[in-house]
C-alpha cells in the first residue's frame, strides 16, 4: 500500500482563509443576474442556539454539499470562531476544503472509505466514517502498517438501510474498544424520520442505538441530526450533528421555524412587459393572460438552482416574488436563465428594467420555495448556483 506522511495531531500549518464582513465573490453585482447574501452571523447564531438546547452534549455542524450552497470555507471558519470544533462533510473533496478553513477540528467524512483512499485521510488528518465491514478492514490494515491514531467513526445502520454496520455486526466488533488501540473516537448512526415525531421509527431507532451504545460504554455516541434535535434528551447522546437548521430550514415542518434565516436572493429584472389578454407566457404556453397582464423578467433561472418546479402554469399556481415590496406570483415556466413574474396589481411605473425583485428572504422563506417546488430546502440550499454576486456578511 501507499505510504503516507502520518500526522498523529491535528494540522495547524494551514492559514484560515480571511472571513470579513461584507465579503464578496462571484461577478460583480452590477453584471450579474442575481445578488445572494449569506448571513455568517445567522449561521452561527443558528450553532450557538442548538448548542445551547442541547447541552451537554457536544453541538457538531454538518457543512457537506458546499456547506448546503452557502460555501465551505466561510461557513467552517465561522462556525470555528463560534465555538465549534467538530465538522462532518460528504467526501475528501471537502474534507481538504473544512481542513483549510479550521485546522484544529476534527473532520468526519460521512460517505465512508473509498479504495485506497486511507493515506488521503491521513495526510489531512480527517476520519472516515466507517460503513461497512469491508471499509472497516481496509482501514484497520492501513492503521496497522502505518501506526497511524488518527481515530475514526463506526456507522451502525438503525434502520435507515443505507450506509452503515448492522447492530449484529456491531455487537460482535465490540470487544475491540477493550484493546488501547481501537481507534474507535465515535459511534454514530442516523434517523430517517426525524422530522416527523411521531412516526414509530424514531423510537425503534433510538431504542436499538441505546443497546449499541451499551456495548460500547466510554466511546462518544451520536444520532440527532438537525430535526433529530428536537426530538429530546433521548436523541442527543454525546454529539448533535444539526445541518440545514443551521442554513434557516426549519427542522420542524409544520411548525413555528426557530432557526434564523440566512439567505437573502434578488434577482434583476431586465424587461418590463405587456402581455394582451389570451397571450401565453413562456416555454409550452402553459400559463395564459387573463386579462392584459404586465410581467417582469427577471434574470435567474433553473441553471442558478431556480427551480423548474417552482414553475406556474393555469393549474399550478407556482412560486412567488418580492417585487416593490408587494408580493407578485410567477407567470409561465421558469427557464435556464429567466423567470417571469406577474406584477399587473403594482401601480404603473413601480417596477423598471434594473430593479431588484426578492425570490427568498423579506417574508419569503427557503420552505415557502421549497413548497411551491414540490420539495424540501434541502435541495433549494444545495442548487444554489455560482453566477449570483455573492454577500457574506456578519462574519
């Protein structure tokens, strides 16, 4: 096997990547199609209050998929300023980037153990997640040849029937935490329906991670994710592991929302138009002027992580936007690089080419787009794309 320059402590060598107020990145804002602004204060803010609900156990941050689109390294380095020492990320890929922005946490990457991928993880010093026996033996040769410490964690599947060990299989490694050199630094697994409290699963789930924990008394434990949080003291074990809480999803559907938010998204409007009575709007005509209708258009689009979905039609009412501070819904299909929205009920002259129509934030919520798509915030955080002028502010 490759060898590989083991690093038994955690890297320091590496520079934090400045986080000012009111950073920028992207094109500049006069150039491009969309402004986003991502509010690093209300990320930590969002950290500081699980971490307070769920004391005392250990409040991780899960940053994977790019930190949920707000970006990795500024979002890890605030979260590091605010106390956190403990991040989860999907693949290597951002274990490098969470490495770079806090040198002294701990990096766990969730999707487990590639081949031949142990040196990877030493040279950075991040810890797989273990999954499957497989992975497990693949690392347990690694660490022997080269004496490396540098821990990692045992994923036992409780029900989620995805990644992870089974409970029998975790019972029978158990005995290993007896030898001094077990290199076990957590035991996790993960709720698959924790957004819904009362669904059975998360007491079967709870309940079976217990009897693991047992077996494994002395080794760190973790379960909750962000909704996880909320399900109580029962869930939280040693470490939390919240993540599209921190970015303003409310973990809670169908509840008051308790996190901030944290993304703000305007799109420019490029042409103000009348469209007659009977006119059709956008690809396939699938939404139709009841009246003479003046519509905006404004320059985002599905290949900027607006989603098609969100799309109005005659029998669809769509997503909506913040047009002159009054709430305007879409008209038509949303497309690649534009989407059109219905402001016929703002006075005349209220809206010109050049203004700034709000598609989240000002009373529309990542949920409220999530909704109108069909889907989760999920994946409207994880689709936003890279042509918007970019605001980091409250660093």
């Amino acid at each position: 096997m490759t060898s590989a320059k083991v690093h038994a402590e955690p890297m320091t060598h590496i520079d934090r990547p400045p986080v000012a107020p009111n950073a920028t990145s992207g094109p500049p804002e006069n150039e491009a199609g969309g402004a986003l602004t991502i509010d690093l204060g209300a990320i930590a803010g969002n950290w500081q209050a699980l971490a307070r609900r769920t004391m005392p156990a250990e409040c991780a941050a899960v940053i994977k998929a790019d930190a949920y689109g707000s970006g990795i390294e500024p979002v890890a380095a605030a979260l590091a300023k605010a106390g956190c020492k403990t991040f989860f990320v999907a693949d290597l890929a951002e274990a490098r980037r969470a490495r770079a922005a806090a040198p002294t946490a701990a990096v766990y990457v969730l999707n487990g153990l590639m081949p031949s991928t142990p040196p990877s993880f030493a040279e950075i010093n991040a810890r797989p997640v273990i999954g499957s026996m497989l992975e497990l033996a693949e690392w347990d040769a690694f660490v022997a040849a080269q004496q490396w410490r540098g821990g990692a964690a045992l994923h036992v599947d409780t029900g989620m029937n995805r990644l992870g060990i089974s409970a029998e299989e975790a019972a029978a490694l158990a005995p290993r935490i007896r030898s001094g050199n077990h290199g076990i630094t957590l035991v996790m697994s993960h709720l698959a329906c924790a957004e819904m409290p009362e669904h059975p699963l998360n007491d079967k789930q709870i309940k079976l991670f217990r009897e693991v924990r047992i077996l494994y008394r002395g080794i760190p434990s973790s379960l909750a994710n962000s909704s996880g949080v909320f399900l109580g003291a029962a869930a939280h074990c040693d470490m939390v592991r919240p993540g599209a809480a921190l970015f303003g999803v409310n973990p809670m559907p169908g509840r008051s929302n308790p996190m901030q938010a944290v993304i703000d998204l305007r799109g420019r409007i490029v042409q103000v138009r009348t469209v007659p009575r009977g006119g059709t709007i956008g690809y396939d005509a699938t939404w139709t002027a009841k009246r003479s209708t003046r519509v905006a258009i404004v320059a985002v689009g599905y290949a900027d992580g607006y989603l098609r979905a969100a799309s109005a039609s005659d029998h669809t009412p769509g997503g909506h936007a913040i047009v002159s501070a009054k709430r305007c819904p879409l008209a038509g299909r949303v497309s690649m690089d534009l989407l059109a929205v219905d402001v016929t009920e703002l006075p005349e002259g209220a809206v010109r080419r050049g203004d700034m129509a709000t598609l989240i934030g000002n009373g529309i919520t990542v949920d409220d787009l999530a909704n109108s798509a069909g889907t989760i915030g999920y994946e409207v955080l994880t689709s936003l794309g890279r042509r918007y002028h970019r605001v980091y502010r409250g660093a």
